[in-house]
C-alpha cells in the first residue's frame, strides 16, 4: 500500500461532473414515485389547456388561427419550470442529505457541480415534458415537433434561463439553508405574467412591457407566436434571448459563487442543515 | 531538502462575530505522524479541522497542507487529502457502493471497483455494500464515512471523532487499520476525538484546546509525566477544569 502519487489537477473534469451527474441519476432511478411526478404535471397541464383550446378555438379567431397556440405555450413555459426546478432539487438533495461538506473537501469544484446540475437539470426536463408533448398528438392532433428547428431554440433558450434561476436560487439557498426550500417552487412563478405565455405581451401595461422585455422568456414566447402565427422565425427575438441569456447566466453564477464563499466563511458547508 | 511539513498552521483564528472560536493557533503537523486533537465541545477542533480542510475561511491566519497553501490553492491538493467526520453524511438513498463508486469518480481513482473491494473488505462493508446509507447504525455509517476518506489512499486524513459510535471490538479493528495505513504508507493523520485511549494508542502529538486556543501539548506521554497524572483522560480533566490554568499544569502537578 502506497499513499497517491500525486497528479496534474485539472481545472475542470468531465470525470468528476459525471460521477455528480451519475449521482444525481441514480437518486432519480431509485424512486419511481419521483419519475412519475416529473411527468405529471407537465401532462395534467397539457390535457387542461389542451381542452381549453377545444372550447376556445369556437370562440376566439386569435386561438382558431394558430391552434396550437396554447398547447406549445404550457408545454415551452413547462421547459422553463423544469429547467429551474430540475436544477434546484438536485441542489437540495445535497442539502437534505448534508452531503456539501463532503463534496466539497474533494477535488469537486463548483464550477463542475453547476455543470452536472444543468446535465441532470436537462435529463429531467426531457423526462417530464416529452411524454406530454407526444400525448398531445393523439389527444388535440397537434405535433409540437412540427415547429421544427425553431423548437430546438426556444428549448435551449428556456432551459438555459431555468439554470440561470436555479443558479440565483441555489445561491439564496446557500444563504438561508433549507429554511428556504420553497424558493425552489415558487421563485419562477414571478416570471409568468410577464413572460408572456398566453398571451402577447403587448397586453400588459407599458412599465410592465419593459421589465418583460428585460428578460429571455418573453422573446421566446412572441418568437413562438411569430412562427405559429405568420410562419417566421424572429432572429432579432432570438439574439435578444441569447444575450440576455448570457447575462442571467453571468449573474447567476456570480450570485452562486459568491454565496459559496460566504457559506465558507460561515461554516455553512458544513452545517448544511437549516 | 527538507519535506515540508504535512501542515502547517500559523496564527489561526476564526471568528463568528463577536465569538472567537479559534484565537491565534499555530502547530505543525510533520509527515508521517499522528497528533491529536483534544478539548471538550466547543473547544474549537471541528472549526479548526474544517479550516485546515478548506470547508471553511479563516479570519486570519495561513494553513498550508503538503506544502501549498490552503487559502490561494487548495484545489492542488485537495485529491491528496480527506476527511471524515460523523457532521457529515453521505446521501441517505444511495447504496454504499453507490456512494463510495461516485466519491471514487470524484477523486479520480484509476481501478475505483478494485480500491472499492479492498476497503469494503478491510473495513468488513462487504454486506453493507448493497444497503441504503440511510438504513445503517450509526457505527456503520461511521465506518463507511472512514472507507469514503481512505479510498483516495490519503497523503493527509483528517479525522473528527472516527470510532464514534462503534462498539469496543470494531473501534479497536478500526485503531489498528490507521495505525498500519499510517506506518506502512507514511500518512500523516490529524485526529479529533474525546477518546483518550485512543489518542495515546495512535498519537505522536496531543494539542490540547480550550476556548478555541491550544492550552498546551506534547507526546502523551510527556504530557502525563508533566501533569504527574495516570492517563491521559486525567490530564484532560486537569485542563478542561483549571481556571486560567492555559499553559501551565495545576499547581500540584508543577511541584
């Protein structure tokens, strides 16, 4: 028996992120109960605005146009949601299981576990929204993946904007510990309105347009609209989404970050509990 | 050359507000060797493990560990270091060979099922191996947070209280693995424990800390001699009830 010969530390290592992501798999593929819930939601939605649109689409020319209008709107605000919560939740089972303090004295560095959260943060959202939107096309007779590339965007746009919630939430969560669990559940929900899901975002009021236009989803949405609706996609919309992106993503890795070495200068690692 | 110590601690202090829980503590820890670290609760020794590990910043002071510094570099070394301390745990769902294979692939174990066979079987984990974390008596659990901080062979192990919770037998089979781990690779160990038998059974060194500073220290056996005790324990009883008594044994003990 000999002690470790020492090695080049890398500074980032696909290894270690996949042994969290592994991690955060095996979690997952141990509860059943957890699969069915990631796909339950996601669906009970899309059956209530799916017969939402039947009913609307008698009586309302703006829904009879694109019909699908609706349907593709929970199903993308859904990507959203799940992006964050996916992200959020896996952060949590390390606080559950007051696993920081062992994670982090390993060579596991943070920028690796933001990197295995947006994997696992991905895995689940396809989990939960894919069921939902293949179930749409035999129950409404509307196929969300005949967007087609467009769809690919708004995915990633969302997506990547959930993680950036998730890193600001993450980040409150190393602050407060679990006392503030629920942030993970309803932080996003202050997006909906001004996200535009159902509707065009000129509805709101004009103060409320600006902050809507400070943020990625709102692009997405009216993107959306732009393609269901006259058939284009809106470049412009989705450059505004990506550099917003970019900068939420910023903000929240920085948020993250420097929570972190606030929960190092207060112990918090290794209390991890409330 | 001169090898660096295995750590070096100068001038640490940490403070919570107001509360000092570490005032200004300075100790070497040389290659190979085991010290102790003794005090009642709240003496300062899980705050100072948990700076030395780099789990917590310091208010001031330097910590360097196989030769780097913890504050500017730690992830130089943190694959060559470990810890186990019954405050953490491992993730309640998994089985242990889940959770030993994920910190294997976090450690960048080269052959991680063969280093994992091996320490499962030294530290008798071979029928728990399939078991939730969760499930396990706390003794178990605390010996499979010891697997989880050997299995990257470290250079350096920082130990908080590792026979906790074990009955007599198993604690004495987990003594003895340190103690050949410790001769047979040259590991140096720091070791926290309010197990006096076990200090002077495994350590070179004891510090002694009081209200988050070292009080004293020296070989056991010094330190018995110096305060004309029996034991070890009877030492720490000196210490932990002599009013303003840092630095110097109780009178009686003096004469």
């Amino acid at each position: 028996m000999s002690v470790t010969t020492p090695v080049p530390i890398k500074a980032f290592s696909l290894r270690r992120v996949f042994a969290m992501v592994r991690r955060y798999w095996y979690l997952l593929r141990g509860s059943w109960p957890r699969i069915i819930e990631l796909m339950y939601w996601p669906t009970i939605q899309m059956i209530m605005w799916g017969f939402i649109t039947l009913h609307l689409r008698d009586t309302s020319t703006w829904v009879a146009e694109a019909a699908g209008v609706l349907l593709t709107g929970v199903l993308l605000w859904d990507i959203l949601f799940r992006g964050q919560l996916g992200y959020t939740l896996s952060f949590l089972e390390e606080m559950y299981s007051r696993n920081l303090g062992q994670l982090f004295v390993s060579p596991l560095r943070p920028i690796e576990m933001v990197a295995a959260l947006m994997t696992i943060s991905l895995l689940r959202t396809l989990i939960g929204i894919l069921p939902a939107a293949l179930l749409a096309i035999p129950m409404f007779a509307w196929n969300v993946f005949s967007i087609g590339l467009p769809l690919l965007a708004f995915f990633f746009l969302l997506l990547v904007m959930g993680w950036a919630v998730g890193m600001i939430v993450t980040a409150l969560l190393l602050r407060v510990g679990l006392g503030g669990e629920s942030l993970a559940w309803f932080i996003i929900f202050l997006l909906i309105p001004v996200s535009a899901v159902y509707y065009p975002v000129d509805v709101l009021p004009v103060w409320l347009q600006w902050v809507a236009f400070s943020m990625p989803p709102v692009y997405v949405f009216e993107g959306m609209r732009a393609v269901l609706f006259d058939g284009i996609f809106r470049w412009d919309f989705f450059a505004a989404a990506v550099g917003l992106n970019i900068a939420y993503l910023g903000l929240g890795a920085a948020m993250f970050l420097w929570s972190f070495h606030v929960a190092r200068k207060r112990g918090l690692l290794l209390a991890g509990g409330e | 050359m001169l090898r660096t110590p295995a750590v070096k601690v100068e001038h640490l202090t940490k403070r919570f507000g107001q509360v000092s829980a570490v005032d200004d503590i300075s100790f070497e820890i040389a290659r190979g060797s085991c010290v102790g670290l003794l005090g009642g609760n709240g003496a300062g020794k899980t705050t100072s493990i948990a700076m030395i590990m780099g789990l917590l910043l310091p208010t001031a002071g330097r910590i360097s560990v196989l030769g780097e510094d913890m504050l500017a570099h730690r992830f130089r070394v943190l694959s060559r270091i470990n810890f186990s301390s019954p405050y953490m745990e491992l993730p309640h769902r998994l089985t242990i060979a889940e959770n030993l294979a994920i910190y294997a692939e976090l450690y960048e174990i080269p052959d991680p099922k063969t280093r994992i066979a091996e320490i499962a079987e030294t530290l008798d984990l071979v029928p728990l191996l399939t078991r939730p974390s969760g499930k396990l008596s706390a003794g178990q659990k605390t010996r499979v947070g010891l697997a989880k901080s050997l299995l990257n062979n470290p250079e350096f192990l920082a130990l908080d209280e590792p026979t906790a919770s074990l009955d007599p037998d198993t604690a004495d089979r987990i003594r003895g693995y340190l103690d050949n781990y410790r001769t047979e690779t040259g590991a140096s160990i720091l070791l926290a424990s309010h197990n006096m038998a076990e200090v002077e059974r495994l350590c070179d060194d004891v510090l002694m800390m009081r209200a988050g500073e070292i009080v004293d220290r020296g070989a056991p056996a010094d330190l018995i001699g110096r305060y004309g005790r029996d034991t070890l324990e009877e030492v720490f009883l000196d210490i932990a009830r002599t009013p303003g008594g840092e630095n110097a044994p109780p009178a009686e003990a003096a004469q």
